[in-house]
C-alpha cells in the first residue's frame, strides 16, 4: 500500500475514557488522533495506516436515539477524508454493539468509506446490522483487544482494496445471511454422494444450506367477542379485479393491493379472477368466494356473529415473493389496519 | 410472512391453507387447516348453496381461532 | 437386469445427402428427415439449425433436449410411453446413444394452458450462462416446430414432442448394426453385505394439479412410461431411466438431463465401490392436500425401506410447495432410520432458500446446487443484477413476452436476464455459500 490509510475509529464514552455509566449519555464529540483502545489500533495498522480521529459517543445516548446521532456522527467523521471507518470492537455489550452496528451501517451508505467492526455473536447489536456491517466475531470481553484488532484490520485492509473475503468461518466475521456461489471441487452429484456415505457412516459432514431460524412471535391476545370485532379478509392467493387493472404480479409479487368491497355481498367471477401462477386458478376463477370468502362473512356479518367486516379486501401473490417484500407487505398491512382499528385478520392462503 | 407481521404488531391474525406446516413452522400462532390449495374456502364437489354453509364453517372455526388464547403456534382443523 | 450402453460420439454434425454416422461425424440429409415430420398434418412449422458451442448463439424458447438413443436388443423402446411409444418394460440388452450431441425441441407450444405456465428455457451457447449449462457444451440440433393453434393444447404437445422423438429416433437408427466404439455395462450385481444400501428419490414435479384436473394422465411433461399425473411411489430399476423411461419436456428437467441423470450415473459408479446402489423410487410431487402430500412421504419411505436402504438421496425439480413432499420425504425416511442427504438448488441470494418453506431439523444434511432462481452464478455479486450478453443469432423465435403481466416485447438477441434455473440433477460444481 503505497498511501498510508486515514483511519476514524468509534468507541463509546468507557473506551473514550469519559467514565462509566454516569457518562453514557454524552453527546458524540470528536477528538484528533486515537483514543484509548485506537493506540492498540494503531499498532496493529503497523505503518500502513494511522488513526486521524476518534469519535466518542456515550451508549445510551446512541441508543436511545440511533438514526438521528448516526447521521450526527457521520457529520463529524466526514471531514477527515477517512479511507476506512473502524468501530469498536463492543464485545458483549450491546447498545455500544449496536452504535458500532450504525456507524458502520450509515459509514457504507453514506460516506461510501469501507467500515468494520467487531462483537460478540450474542451481541443484538449483531443480530440487528449483520446483514449491512462487516462485523469481526470476537469473544465477550475486552481482554483479547490487541488480536481482536489485528484481525479486525486484516480484513478491512481487503476490504480497502476491494478484494473478496473468504468465508466467514475462515475469515472470521459473522456472517452477513446472504448467500452467494461458489464453484466448489466436485460436482453436486459427487458432494451429496460422499455426504450421504459420511452420515451413514457416522463421520462429520457439513451441510451447505443451513437451516434458518425463525423467532417465535408472541401470539397476540385473542379477540373478546367477534361478534363486536372489525374482521378485514386477506389473501395472498393474487385475487384482483377482472383484467388485473393494477398489474398485481402473477409470481414474485413486489405490491400488495387494497380493492374496496362496500356494497357487495360476494365476489362474483364476472368481476373477480385470480393471477396466481403457483396453483390450478380454474376452480377460484369459477367462484372467487373459494379464495376470499365474502359470500359466507357478509351472511356471518348480517347474521351478527361478526361484529363489521372492513370495507377493504387487501391482496398479493405468495409465490417465489422474496422474504424481504412479504415482510414489508405485512408490516405496511398492520399499520394500515391498525390505523382503520381492525381488530381480527382471516389470512387466505393457496 | 405476512401473518407473521401482523403478529408481530399485535393483530390477531388467522391463516387458513391446505399447507399447514409452512404457517406453523414459521411461527404463526393461529393456522386453520383448509381443504385444498386449489381452494381455500370451498367446496367444488357441492352444489353452490351447501359450498357456502361449508365456508361458513370454515370462517366460524376461523373466528373461533380468533377468540382463542394461544401461547404456542397452533394448527386448529 | 443388464444394460449394455454403447456410445457414438458426434464431433460434427453436417448437412448431406444421407442421414448416417461415420468417424463421429453426424450427416444429416435434411429434406427427407423433415418431409417426414411435415407428413403430420397437425404440424405447422418444421425446421433444423445447428447451434454448436462457443458460437453466440441463443435458442429460444426451449422446450425439451434428447439425447438420440435407440435400443438395438432387449424389450421395448427407448423413452417409452410417452406420445403413444411402446410401454414395455425397458432396461436390458443393448442400448445405443449418441452422445455429444441433443435434439432441442424450439417452439412455442405451452406446456399447459392453465396456471400461468410460460416457456422460460433457452440455452447460451456461449457467454456466462453457456458455463453454466450442460446443454451448451452439445452439438445442439434445433428442430423449430409448431403445431396448429387451432388444436388443443395437448394435440399440440402431442404433435411437436412426437416430430422431436421421431426426429431423434431416425438419427439413433443410423449406428443400428455399427460396433459401438465405447460401451459401458450396467448392472446391480451383488456386491460385499456390509456396503451401505443406498437408493435415489428423484421428486418430480407434476403438471397435473396446474394443467386442468380435466387432463389425462398422458400430458406431454415428465412422464414416467408416458404418464405424468399425480401417481404414488415409483420403484424403478436405474436402468429404466439409462432408457428414457422417465422423460419429457418441462422447464430444465429435459429428457437429456434425464437419461444422462449425474447423481444416478454417481451412484451406479460406485456400486460395489463404496455403497450398494438398491435402487430408484419416483415420486411425484404438487399433491393438492396435505393430507396426499403426507401419504407420498410415508409411502417413499415405507418402500425405501422394502429396497433395505440404509441411505437416500432426495432430489426435485421444481419450485414451491412441492418443496413439502421433498421435505417431508426427508423426515419420512430420516425417522424410518434412513440417512437422508437433500439435493436443492436455491432461489434467492438474500436467503430466500427453499428450506424456509418448512425447515424440518431432518433436513440436516443438505447440497446446494446454486443460487439460481432469478439470476446466474457467475461472479460474486447478487446474481439477478447481472444481466446475459447480446447474441449475435437467435434461433427460435426472435422476441420474447416478459414483464409482470407479460405485456412487454423484447428483443430475444439482446441482454437477457437469466432464466430460472436448478441443477437438479447434479452436474455442476457450483454450490451456495453463506457470507
């Protein structure tokens, strides 16, 4: 490297040497130079980079307000011209992981300037900025700082020079849960062969596609009495007017629609079809009601077992949609309902 | 996904498939078992009149599911 | 049972006066060969260009791929039952290929008129996506064929996939008599007890629950002697499949990559290596209820048991909740004391794999073929954001309906995202990893 790197190092009020709790919710300030745990940075960089600035932020401060004091931050950062941003490492603690977490996640972003830091994996700080940040995988405490930092500046001098990162394993960082190719040294045939000979024969394997997890959500409290309630219908079954007006993809849905229902007492097939492409739509099409059942709720509702059913039926596709659009459907359909006092939701699916 | 978010946000939510285990596993709360993926609510085989008391049954166990307290993912038929 | 395949290679494919194989050259007398697809008047349309790799060439739309095979002794036919073939049991004597070489099906004959089921297939033969296809390293003989849209869709079917079968028929026909110059033997014999047993479960999707439950079971995608409709566990011997017993054209499951099954033909080459290869069960997948579904996996499991397997390899070919029959297959057999190993590619490089349809803890042992659902593998970004190269010829059709709602026209020549795609049946080396 022929130019020595700028480097701007984050830490929080303990490592900026401000004090303990009671200096947690400082303000973020600048300091020329490095701080603290930047002069061990600053020894692992070994001449090919030294530390300009340190920003010191107290935790709770950050925490409590992370979009606004980020952008603060990065103000005070951006003068400096860095060539890499390092935060932390935070270790186990977990508003100063999360504040590392934001300032390399808006550093990327914003300043475009390659950014890392390190935690522990239990750190939420992890968990929360894993998929944007470049995040060193250390232990809980602070004890191993100076190879935590040699590691830590290893990968972000690859990262400097855009090269790619090996695997997270071996190049240990937490990984960022995507998944990209790689030509491997036998063909998949070969591979599930001899991993199927290893698990019969009780050696190690290792499985290329680990199993996601899902956090249990708590189940909310049940509706008192229906027969009071506001009930909104939803499908993910792609129903929409006659001719798709909307253009509501048929597979990999990037909208969800909202077709009001005032005044009509069943879909009729005449108005209503169904565009999803990962089922047979000949028996929905012929009677729409299959899908979303308004025939049967307006009885229910005029009968009094549900107490109003709302005038909105909201609809998309659920087939081959990304994780991340189903998610931000339904995060855009609870706070439109929640803003129409919907109290019950009957979820259609295909 | 999406009745995951609702849940998330506090909205009860109950989510009527044929394929009961995608719902469950991914942690929603309140599933009920339909008939078919071909359709949900329904029943071709009868004449339209009794199809709809068959939805009707389907939306009473559905707002059955509604008023009752989970605590773990559940699949209600 | 006992099956000799002998190999031809074809090097070249040329137009001449005859249809013959000679030196591993091809010749192809064009006007005779194609007179005879032309003499079935539901045929509209009937052409042949050659596509070899490296050239910049793209074929679209493909819908099916065969390998020129004819059996020379022993029972039946080769590719059986389908499109009216012979059904007798196939397997044994002597089997001839050409290999090196397909038959590619170009048309825009839908496989299905229901559920919304687009051609989507066309084949590179040079460029990121050729790397990434078996199809493009062949001599590729394009048959362009249509059939009278004033026919149903499963006369269609019926007319273009028969003209492609006749097609490769009287191209095997020409090493009748010939010695062939490589031959491989295939054979289940008895092996040392204490190698595992293992057996395949190939899952192959149906287009019964998307095509009309009006159809019959003889629609024109994989079948399995001809039949393509939702059927229960299949034992077969892997021999039947070296004969085409299970083919036809559906997405990237062409009869090609059927015949020429990698992680069938792994298996059998190390039967009496280091396992016992007990066998094939086809099941078929895209059930309606849960309750089918259910049924399938436990019945897979029940005869993987008959065949003694200690071992399974499950693989599929589609997209979906089909993934629920593969993975309820995989507890199946894992509780049925079964090892289970699971072939998939993935759809997704945000992390939108199939296992989060339903991640069973029995799926702990997994292979992954790619991340292919919206782009190629190529390089190490998110693939969908890479676009393919123009070409400069196109055989086939010269534009394409893409778009959400299919309204947008494209040039079929220029830049082209990827289509879908799996190695379902295990060729390449690419695999997905986590970062």
């Amino acid at each position: 490297m022929a130019k020595a790197l700028r480097v701007v190092h984050y830490v929080n009020h303990f490592f900026g040497q401000k004090g303990g709790e009671a200096a947690a919710g400082l303000p973020p300030e600048v300091r020329e130079g490095p701080v603290g745990p930047g002069l061990a940075l600053e020894k692992a960089l070994e001449g090919r980079g030294r530390v300009v600035a340190t920003v010191v932020c107290g935790d709770d401060h950050f925490s409590e307000n992370l979009d606004q004091v980020g952008q603060q931050i990065m103000a005070l950062i951006k003068p400096y011209a860095p060539d890499l941003v390092v935060a932390g490492p935070a270790y186990g603690s977990g508003r100063y992981g999360m504040a590392c977490g934001k300032v390399c996640e808006l550093a990327q972003r914003e300043l475009r300037v390659p950014a890392i830091t390190g935690m522990n994996e239990e750190n939420p700080g992890a968990d929360l900025f894993r998929r944007e940040a470049l995040i060193v995988s250390t232990g809980e405490t602070a004890r191993t700082m100076a190879q935590d930092l040699g590691r830590m500046v290893r990968l972000a001098e690859k990262l400097v020079e855009g090269q790619e990162l090996g695997e997270p394993a071996q190049e240990g960082y937490i990984p960022h849960g995507l998944r990209k190719n790689r030509l491997a040294e036998w063909s998949a045939s070969r591979r599930a062969v001899d991993m199927l000979l290893a698990k019969i024969g009780g050696r190690s394997f290792q499985t290329e596609l680990p199993l996601p997890k899902f956090e249990p959500v708590a189940a909310p409290a049940a509706i008192g009495d229906v027969s009071r309630a506001r009930i909104a219908l939803i499908t993910d079954g792609g129903l929409v007017p006659k001719g798709n007006p909307d253009r509501l993809e048929s597979r990999g849905a990037t909208k969800w629609l909202g077709y009001s229902i005032s005044g009509r007492d069943r879909l009729t097939p005449q108005e209503y079809e169904s565009v999803h492409t990962g089922f047979d739509t000949t028996l929905v099409n012929q009677d729409p009601n299959r899908l979303v059942p308004l025939d049967a709720a307006r009885e229910l509702e005029q009968e009094g077992e549900i107490g109003k059913l709302h005038e909105e039926i909201l609809t998309t596709t659920g087939v081959w949609t990304s994780l991340a659009n189903a998610r931000k459907f339904g995060r855009e359909m609870a706070e439109k309902l929640k803003l129409e006092h919907i109290e019950g939701v009957i979820l259609t699916s295909t | 996904m999406i009745a995951r978010e609702l849940e998330k946000a506090g909205v009860p939510v109950v989510q009527l498939t044929a394929l009961t285990p995608i719902p469950n596993t991914l942690g929603v709360n309140r599933v009920l078992a339909s008939a078919a993926i071909t359709y949900p609510t329904g029943d071709p085989s009868l004449p339209p009149a009794e199809e709809k008391q068959v939805r009707k049954q389907y939306l009473r166990k559905a707002l059955k599911a509604l008023q009752q307290q989970v605590e773990k993912p559940e699949v209600f038929y | 049972m006992r099956l000799e395949l002998g190999s031809f290679p074809v090097t070249d494919i040329v137009f001449g006066a005859r249809t013959r194989w000679q030196d591993s050259v091809l010749e192809i007398d064009a006007r005779a060969l194609l007179e005879e697809m032309r003499s079935d008047p539901r045929i509209t349309r009937a052409e042949l260009e050659l596509a070899r790799p490296g050239e910049s060439v793209r074929i679209w739309p493909v819908r099916d791929a065969v390998e020129p095979r004819i059996k020379v002794e022993g029972p039946g036919v080769a590719y059986p039952g389908i499109c009216g073939r012979a059904i007798d049991t196939v397997g044994q004597g002597r089997t001839h290929r050409l290999a090196g070489m397909s038959v590619v099906e170009v048309s825009e004959v839908l496989p299905h008129d229901a559920g919304g089921d687009y051609n989507s297939i066309f084949y590179d033969m040079s460029g990121p996506w050729a790397e990434m296809i078996p199809m493009s390293k062949l001599l590729n003989l394009c048959l362009l064929v249509e059939a009278d849209p004033a026919l149903t869709i499963i006369d269609q079917n019926d007319a273009v996939h028969r003209a492609t079968l006749k097609l490769a028929d009287r191209l095997a026909a020409t090493t009748v008599g010939l010695e062939p110059p490589q031959r491989e033997v295939f054979e289940l014999g008895p092996v040392d007890p204490a190698l595992p047993k293992v057996v395949y479960i190939p899952c192959l999707h149906s287009a019964q629950a998307m095509s009309g439950n009006g159809s019959n079971g003889f629609f024109c995608t994989t079948a399995t002697y001809g039949l393509s409709m939702l059927t229960p566990p299949w034992p077969m011997h892997p021999n039947e499949i070296l004969d085409g017993a299970i083919t036809g054209p559906y997405r990237i499951a062409t009869s090609w990559h059927l015949a020429n099954n990698r992680i069938l033909l792994e298996l059998y080459r190390r039967h009496g290596v280091d396992l016992n290869f007990a066998g094939v069960i086809a099941v078929r997948t895209e059930w309606t209820t849960m309750e089918e579904k259910e049924l399938m996996c436990l019945q897979t499991a029940k005869v993987a048991q008959m065949l003694g397997a200690q071992g399974a390899i499950v693989a599929w070919d589609a997209g979906g909740n089909e993934f629920l029959e593969v993975v309820h297959t995989v507890r199946a057999c894992q509780r049925a004391g079964i090892k289970t190993v699971l072939l998939t590619s993935e759809d997704d490089p945000t992390g939108g794999a199939p296992t989060l349809l339903e991640p069973l803890p029995e799926a702990d042992a997994v292979v992954s073929t790619f991340i292919g659902g919206s782009g190629y593998p190529g390089g190490s970004g998110p693939a969908s954001s890479q676009m393919l190269p123009a070409m400069a010829r196109v055989i086939g059709s010269p534009t394409r309906l893409v778009g959400a709602v299919r309204d947008e026209v494209i040039d079929v020549a220029g830049p082209m995202p990827p289509p879908r795609y799996n190695d379902t049946y295990g060729f390449g080396r690419y695999s997905g990893v986590e970062y």
